[in-house]
C-alpha cells in the first residue's frame, strides 16, 4: 500500500497498530472485489481484541467497514455499512458497490451520502481524478475494463479516498 498520505498522518495514531502496521504492508487495492489482503482480514478477524482507544461505537463501526473494505472483504464490509444510517455509512456502501461492480448501486448508496465533507477532501488530493462520487464510479466502470494509466489512476484516487473518509469516520476531522 502507499504509505498514509500527509494529510491522512492522523490516521497512523487514531487507528489500532495492528491495523496500521497491515495496512502499511498491504498492496493498494483493484477497482475490482479482489485480492482479499489476507493479514490485514486476519487482523480484522480479531477486531475484539484490539486497542480502538477512544472511538465511540459508530465511530468504531464505520472504522471497521472501510478496513474490511480496505482488506478486500467486501461482504463483511458491506453487513456493517449497510447497518449504518449515516451518510459516512452510506458512502463505505457506496464504495463497496463500485468495487463488486454494482455501479447502479454504488451510485444510488451516493445519492443517500450527500454532500459529504469529504469530498472536498478527496478532490484536492486526487490531482484531479475524483470530481465527484458518480463522476468517479463512471470512471471506474471505464477503467475496470482496461488496465493501464486510467486504472492506475483511479486505484490511486481510490486510495485518498479511502484514507479521507476514514478520517471523518474516525471523527478525526
């Protein structure tokens, strides 16, 4: 994975260590359902056991649907994202949409997100490639079907926003 960005570095003290130290090693994630990144789900798997400091509970929720996003465990993301009425857990649901390639979805999960704060966020750190949340599914959708700069591209605007929206989960910003 690319090292967490500057802007996200809260993230490095906020989140679990055990959590940190996988993510850190993990491959930054396709377009695409897979690859499950399988320390990382391991490290997940004992989510009872780690240090979540002082999360409260929806903060911890949303927290644990972006990493099993993160990890490539799409349906373990997806049953605690869609318990969340909350546009931070319809936006997690959202992303995992996109990611099975239920575009459709992803952007009716969008639609109930709103205008979420971070999406300003995630603009300013995309270079560009993340105008908006259905903008970008559409750019996915076009990527997902060849490799290359595009795919690269989104990948890597992907991972800002993964990183931007677990800071407003995280209650970080």
């Amino acid at each position: 994975m690319p090292a967490i960005a500057e802007f996200a570095s809260s993230l490095r003290q906020m989140l679990p260590q055990p959590c940190v130290e996988a993510i850190n090693l993990a491959e930054i994630p396709g377009l695409n359902g897979g690859p499950v990144d399988q320390p990382l789900a391991h490290v997940l798997g004992g989510t009872s056991t780690l240090d979540w400091g002082g999360l409260s509970g929806a903060e911890r929720r949303l927290a644990e649907s972006g990493l099993w996003l993160l990890s490539g465990e799409l349906d373990e993301s997806h049953t605690i994202s869609q318990s969340i009425d909350h546009p931070t857990g319809s936006f997690w649901h959202g992303i995992m949409h996109r990611r099975e390639g239920d575009f459709g979805n992803a952007k009716y999960w969008f639609r109930l997100t709103g205008n979420h704060p971070a999406f300003e966020l995630i603009y300013k750190h995309s270079q560009g490639d993340y105008l908006d949340p259905f903008d970008f599914v559409d750019t996915c959708q076009r990527a997902q079907r060849k490799s290359g700069e595009a795919a690269e591209r989104c990948k890597a605007a992907q991972w800002v926003e993964w990183q931007a929206l677990m800071l407003y989960s995280i209650g970080a910003i």
